[in-house]
C-alpha cells in the first residue's frame, strides 16, 4: 500500500521558511498538520505526494514544476516544464512523459514565480 503524504509549506513573516511532512508515514503512524494559524490555512498550503520520484529520486508533490521530455506522438520527444496538478478526469498525465528524464525544478512555495506560471 502506498502511503498518503503530504508536505506543507510554514511561512515565517509571509516567505516560505520549511517543509512539514504529515499524513500516514511508513510505519503506519499518522502525523497530523501543523494547524497553529488555522486548519484552513494548513491545508490549503499542502500539497499531496503523486507516489513518484524524479530522475534524482526525489520525491515529487503536487505543486512543483517538472522538466522532462514529453511524447508530442509523430513528432517526438520534446523537453517542457509543467506544474504537478491533479485533473479530476484523467489524473496526472503522467503518460505523456518519458518518467526516466523528469526532474523536479521548483514549487509554487519555495520559487514565488512559479504561482504566476
């Protein structure tokens, strides 16, 4: 069974300071969010783990921004970058990326730019 995790990003004076990992963990325990402003606000800053790696197996989230070669069908491979996001309908799209060259470049938290893309 893969396990449920997710990563929230803690704001110190409104700029992305650390990462709190919660969730169900290996051992089966459960880490719950850090709510100290508010269960609202936790959740809405984290960001579910998509159960993949990247080429230098680190572990990718929704909310960060991939590079990777995708499948453009006759025409081949091409390198892009796009954002992790979930699609009610089709899930991830992870069958348009050759997964061997996907390497996570950024998130929405720690790159403020990347919210705008």
């Amino acid at each position: 069974m893969r396990e449920i995790q997710f990563r929230q990003a803690i704001y110190v004076d409104d700029k992305f300071h650390h990462w709190h990992h919660w969730g169900f963990m290996p051992d089966l325990s459960f880490v719950g969010p850090d709510s100290v402003n508010g269960l609202a606000l936790a959740l809405d800053n984290s960001c579910q783990s998509t159960g993949l790696k990247d080429k230098n197996g680190k572990e990718i989230y929704e909310g960060d921004r991939i590079k990777g070669k995708m499948d453009y069908g006759p025409g081949g491979f091409v390198e892009r970058e796009v954002p992790i996001r979930w699609h009610n309908e089709y899930g991830y799209q992870w069958n348009y990326f050759d997964l061997s060259t996907i390497e996570i470049i950024g998130n929405i938290h720690d790159i403020p730019e990347l919210r705008s893309k």
